[in-house]
C-alpha cells in the first residue's frame, strides 16, 4: 500500500475548503500532524458541538471563516495564501436537507465548486486540486454490483443531483483550462463515512449516539438499505495518497476516483444498529412509521482502480470502526482532550496501513 509521505507534506501549502465540517476537521489534524502549512476556509460549524471547536482545529492551522459563494472574499483569501495543493471539501453535505433548500444545495454545491475552481485559476504554484463530491453522484439505477469512475452522472434528490452536477463542472474545468495550466484536476467519491466527532442532523450515526445519551429508542427509517460505511479516514488517506500522486503528475492522475470499503464492508442500517447496541447497555432501535422522502435502497463503490493505480486499499473492518467510534464518544462525554483522541487514533490509522 502507498504510503502517505510525510516528508512530502512537510511545508507543503495547502487550501482547505470546508475545513470546519467533520470530515474537514478529520484532515485538518491530519494536515497539521505531517507538517503542511494548512488555511481553512469555510463557514461556522453548522453544529454544536462540533469536532472543530472540541479538537481546537483553529490553534493548529490558518483558519478563516467565509462562505465559497463569495468569490471576492475567496479569492482574496486563496490567492494571499498561494497554496501548491487545494483540497476543495465545502458542501451542503445531507440528503433530506436537500429536498428542504434545494435551491441552497445547487447553489453552494454547484455554483460555489465553479467559483472554487475559477479562484484556483489565479494561483501560480498550485499543481494539484482534488475536488470531493459523494459516491451519491451515480445515476442509482438499483445495481448490487458497485458504480466504477466511469459509469453515468445522475442523482434523484437535489444533493445527489448537485454532486452528479459537480462532476460535471469538474470535467470542463479540467479540460477547457486547467490541464493548460499543468493543474491536476481530479475528483473522489466517497460517502456514508463515519467516525468520532459527527454531530450532524439526520446521519445514522450521530443519531444513534444521541439516542444513547438520552436512553431512548433509535428511530430508524430503512433499516434494509446498504451502504458502504467506512472510517472517515479511509476516504481521507485515499485523498492525501492521490494529492502526492497528483502533485507529481498532473495528467495522469486527473480524473475520477472512488474510494469505498471492501465488499463486504457494505452493510445493511439494521447490522449497524445491532453491532452498536450490543456495545451500548439498555439500548434499542425501532423503525419509523412516518412517510419519508425517497432513498435509494442499494448502494455500493467500485474500489478496483484506487486499489491497482494508486495503490491504496481499505485498512479497518467495519466492525472495528464501529468499536473505535464507541470509544471515541465515550472519551468526548468523559471530558477527554480531544485534539489528543483524534490524533492518537490518526496514527494508530497509520501504523495499520503500514501493516
């Protein structure tokens, strides 16, 4: 397996959209813990709490709080910092949101990637942008087999639509003006990801875990729909391993990628929910009797091409993942350091892909 280079990142200069959401947080201790000179741009957290402000991510990188739809204020803040990677991550990241503020969805997630990629044009020592969309962005046509790079954009609720729309953007910015620029373009899909330090809305993990807290029942709306879980930073590894890829050949890594968990990593909600609750005392689960807006039943990546070109792999079994979130949340409402708990688990990540 590749290994995440830490001498390679060591100074590298790195513009981070969407630093303060979960996922964002994830690789902004993980940027700071290889050396990189990280600048976050991105909105307040949406939640609260929020991994953000419990792993203090503004004490350990540049972090400046603006909105991607403002190209003034973007480029001002992409342009100053001069960065060589731009990691572009901002979204209006939830399905059920999407159907509240579609509008809202389209416009951040569409309009504000254009306005990303239109602000990377003015960087002179940028090389490499990987731009994260979702494994959502796939025309779900219900297939058990999973989605390759190459099979049809498409998306049925308007974030799902949105991200199939950013693929599309993508595309064209690759071709009509970054590759002349010799920036590397390249795409990720990647989604249902879990792991400590997820308080959103409407996710199944987040709600499971509030249920815990408050001794209640976990409400579950499609208790057979599969997804592939994985730890937030499987996808992340895949992410940093091809910006090194990337940065050092622009053509040859500019394009799709998924990154997922093995086959047999795909799992059903209600194998979810039964692994958890086994791990928490007095805990249980019922299904939700009310209407819910359409979700797809199936959904699974194709990891073939991560795995021969770049050499990259899944390295926790879902059943650890789920092991380590527990922990992880019992650490946050036993008052832990949790800058400490997330970087510890950072490195024993990293230790094991080394495995």
């Amino acid at each position: 397996m590749t290994a995440i280079d830490k001498d390679f990142w060591q100074g590298k200069r790195v513009f981070l959209t969407g630093h303060t959401g979960f996922k964002g947080s994830w690789l902004s201790l993980w940027l700071s813990s290889l050396g990189a000179q990280t600048r976050g741009y991105a909105l307040t957290p949406s939640t609260s709490p929020s991994l953000f402000h419990e792993a203090k991510i503004d004490s350990i990188i540049d972090s400046q709080i603006g909105d991607i739809r403002d190209q003034h204020s973007l480029h001002k803040s992409m342009t100053t910092f001069s960065p060589d990677i731009l990691i572009h991550m901002a979204a209006q990241p939830l399905v059920r949101y999407s159907y509240d503020a579609p509008i809202e969805t389209y416009e951040v997630n569409v309009i504000g990637t254009v306005k990303v990629l239109e602000v990377a044009r003015s960087c002179p020592n940028l090389k490499a942008i990987v731009n994260i969309t979702t494994d959502k962005c796939y025309e779900n046509d219900g297939r058990t087999q999973g989605y390759k790079e190459d099979d049809t954009m498409g998306g049925y609720d308007p974030y799902s639509s949105s991200k199939g729309c950013a693929e599309l953007v993508t595309s064209s910015y690759r071709r009509s003006f970054l590759q002349d620029q010799s920036i590397g373009l390249a795409s990720v899909r990647a989604g249902n990801v879990i792991g400590g330090g997820d308080w959103a809305d409407d996710r199944l993990i987040p709600d499971i875990l509030r249920s815990f807290e408050q001794n209640k029942s976990v409400v579950i709306r499609s208790p057979k729909a599969t997804r592939p879980w994985q730890h937030v930073l499987e996808p992340l590894s895949g992410y940093l391993i091809l910006a090194q890829k990337l940065y050092g050949n622009q053509k040859k890594y500019a394009e799709g990628w998924n990154f997922g968990p093995n086959d047999n990593d795909a799992k059903p909600v209600d194998w979810i929910l039964d692994k958890m609750t086994s791990k928490w005392p007095n805990s249980s689960w019922e299904i939700d009797k009310d209407s819910n807006p359409y979700e797809a039943g199936f959904l699974k990546l194709d990891i073939s091409k991560a795995k021969s070109r770049l050499d990259w792999k899944p390295v926790w079994k879902l059943s650890h993942t789920l092991e380590k979130i527990v922990d992880w949340h019992r650490a946050f409402l036993n008052k832990e350091d949790i800058q400490v708990v997330c970087l510890a688990e950072i490195e024993e990540y990293t230790k094991d892909m080394d495995k």
